[in-house]
C-alpha cells in the first residue's frame, strides 16, 4: 500500500491555479517557440518530432515517480520542485544549443511537467463530490489552455529567434514560482497515502484509460507539429500564432460545458460526441475557403481535442476515494505520457499525404468515436467502475 494519504481539509484552489496558470503562459508559448526557433539555433527541423516525443518520453518516465515526491514533501514542496528544474532545462538549452543538449533538456522537461500536473490536478481534484471535482477539473482545464492560448499570441511581439525569447519564458516560469513560495497555506493535508493495489487497476475505467491515451495522441501532434504545418500552410508567423492561440482557446472554452455534462450523462457518450465535433472541425479545415470558416474549424478541433483528457480523468476518478486521487492521476498520465511519445511518431506516417497531420488527427478522433459510442451501447446504467476505498 503506501505510508501517505491527503485529505482536503483545508485544500485551497488559489496557489495552484494561480501557479498553473503563469506556467501554461509559458509553456504555451515554449511549445511552439522551439520547433520555430530550432534554425535561429543552427539546429535542424527534421528534429521537431523528436523533441516532442522525447518531452511526452519523460512525461511518461515521470508519471511512474512522481506520487513517491508528492508523499514525501507535499503538494507546495512539490510544485516548486518541478518548476525549478524545467527552468534549468531552458537554462541548459540556452547555454549549449545542440541537437544532443536539447533532445537531453526536453526529456527531463518532460519529467518535470509531469510533475507539475500531478501535482496540481491531485491538489485540485481532493474534492468530496464528483460535482465539486468536475468543477474544480474545468478550472484547472480552463487555467492551462486560457495561459496556453496567451502564450501563443507571444509569438510575434516577442519572436522566436536567439535567447530574448527564452528569456522570457525564463522570467514567466519565475513568476509561477511565486505563489507556492509565498504562500505556505492551503495544500492538502498528508497523513497517509493509498496506492491502487494491482489487482484493482482492472476495475478502473478501461474509457478513462483509453481517453487519456488518444489525448494524448492528438495534443502531442498539435503542441509539437501543428506550428509548422499552420506556418507551411500560412507562410506567417503571425498567422501561426493566432491559429495556434484559437485552437487552445477552443479547449478553453469548452471547459464550461465540460464541467457542465459531465457529471449530468454518460462520460463515454459525451468523448464520442466531442470527437465528432473534432472530425467537422478536420472537414472544415480541409474544406475551408475563407478565414471565418478556417478558424471556426481549428477552434472546433480544440474544444474537441482539449476536452477529452478532462472527461476521462473524471470518469477515471468517479468512483475513487480522496486518498487514491494522487494514485489515479498518476496512471492516466501514465496513459496521455503514451499516446504522446506515439503521437508525433504516428503523425509523421501520414507526411507523405497531403495535409497528413490533419488526416492523422481526422483518423484517430474517428476511431475514438466509434469505440466510445459502441462502449456507451454496450454498457448498462448501472455499471460503474467502482474501486475499493
């Protein structure tokens, strides 16, 4: 079992939403800074869909140590932690820009982030009731795409080229330091926590995990590639920017109607509804003859893509008591740390096509979305995927 467990008792939402926020600013703004400063560096583009996938590589990686951190200094320590160490990644990529250093640096960034959102998904989802979970999931969804679109609209006042850039991500990452710093109330209380016992990873959502999973699948793709197909397609930097910024603004205005459904209907139901609300948003895209109907379809696709990770970590943690909420998240970070190092990988089979990294994304949320509706058919109200607590 374990030696810790975390009660909600005095759980503030505060320091971590504030925190979040200052770090999805950044990290918005990072994600597509790097594939489009790569040259500024002398580095190659043909390493953009290793860089990502090595970053989702130590997502993964990390998603397998970080509930052993959390219990031993908290949730405040914690958060501090791993913010810290991905500023030392930016540091190291600044002070020696090579494809080896930089490949290096991304995969302990991964570990880092990980870090970040078991840290702050865990401390927000300590809830009594799937109500108050559901709402406190759509402010933290709502926190990290709304800093993740502001980071991307940075693009072009601040540029992508030399290390002002990194700079500032550098000066924004401090900044999200601040709050867990200085203010050393409102975590959750830690006093014993519980592990999910292997015989009962079987009980847990099969959905849920495989939600996590094809999010993972698409965001990846859409952090790490999308920038340079907008900017193959645009040919603007500025263009670039505000598409990639309405993509994440279409996953943060979702996240009201998120909160909203879910606890009200079937959370299978509601993953194959959203992923047919993505393949309109691919059709529009490949379709799209004018600007209102091309970034109608990428915000489309953002709410769609952007709301299944929170529907499924919900659905994932519906039936779990508050002591198992660290071990929940951490395994369907597991799952998204999956589907992220395959993402790009799987993305770049489709380069040979015609708006291949469109198709792929076209393709998985089509498949997701028969799987879902065959698993919302098959199932019987009554079934849940209850753990013992």
């Amino acid at each position: 079992m374990g030696t810790f467990a975390c009660t909600n008792s005095r759980n503030s939402t505060f320091v971590p939403v504030v925190g979040l926020s200052f770090f999805a600013i950044a990290s918005g703004f990072l994600m597509s800074l790097i594939p489009l400063s790569l040259q500024s560096f002398g580095l190659s583009l043909t390493l953009t869909p290793w860089l990502a996938s090595i970053f989702y590589l130590g997502l993964l990686i990390g998603s397998l140590q970080i509930e052993g951190v959390v219990a031993r200094i908290g949730h405040r320590l914690a958060f501090i932690l791993f913010l810290s160490v991905l500023l030392l990644t930016i540091f190291l990529m600044i002070a020696m820009p090579s494809a080896a250093t930089w490949l290096a640096a991304r995969f302990i960034a991964g570990i880092a982030v990980a870090g970040v959102f078991v840290v702050v998904e865990s401390w927000l989802l300590m809830a009594d009731t799937a109500k108050q979970r559901a709402k406190r999931l759509g402010l933290y969804m709502t926190s990290l795409y709304g800093g993740n679109a502001l980071g991307q609209l940075g693009l072009v006042p601040i540029g992508v080229e030399g290390i002002f850039p990194y700079s500032v991500v550098i000066g924004v990452l401090l900044i999200a330091i601040l709050p867990p710093l200085l203010i050393k109330a409102g975590q959750p209380d830690c006093t014993g926590h519980q592990k999910i016992r292997f015989a009962e990873l079987k009980a847990l959502s099969r959905p849920a995990i495989l939600g996590c999973l094809v999010s993972g699948m698409l965001m990846a793709p859409i952090y790490g590639l999308m920038p340079l197909y907008i900017k193959a397609q645009t040919g603007s930097a500025e263009q670039t920017g505000m598409l990639m910024a309405i993509i994440i603004l279409g996953g943060m205005l979702v996240q009201p109607i998120v909160s909203y459904l879910s606890p009200k209907m079937s959370k299978t139901l509601l993953m194959s509804l959203f992923c047919l609300v993505g393949l309109l948003g691919v059709i529009g895209i490949l379709k799209a003859h004018n600007s209102v109907l091309l970034n109608s379809s990428y915000m489309l696709l953002g709410a769609s893509v952007f709301s299944l990770y929170p529907v499924a970590i919900s659905l994932a943690c519906d039936s779990l008591g508050v002591s198992k909420i660290v071990a929940a998240t951490e395994i369907m970070l597991l799952s998204y740390s999956a589907g992220s190092v395959a993402g790009p990988v799987l993305a770049q089979g489709f380069k040979h096509y015609n708006n291949g990294l469109i198709m792929y994304l076209g393709v998985c949320m089509l498949t997701m979305c028969i799987y879902m509706l065959i698993k919302t058919a098959t199932s019987k109200p009554s079934d849940h995927s209850a753990i013992p607590q």
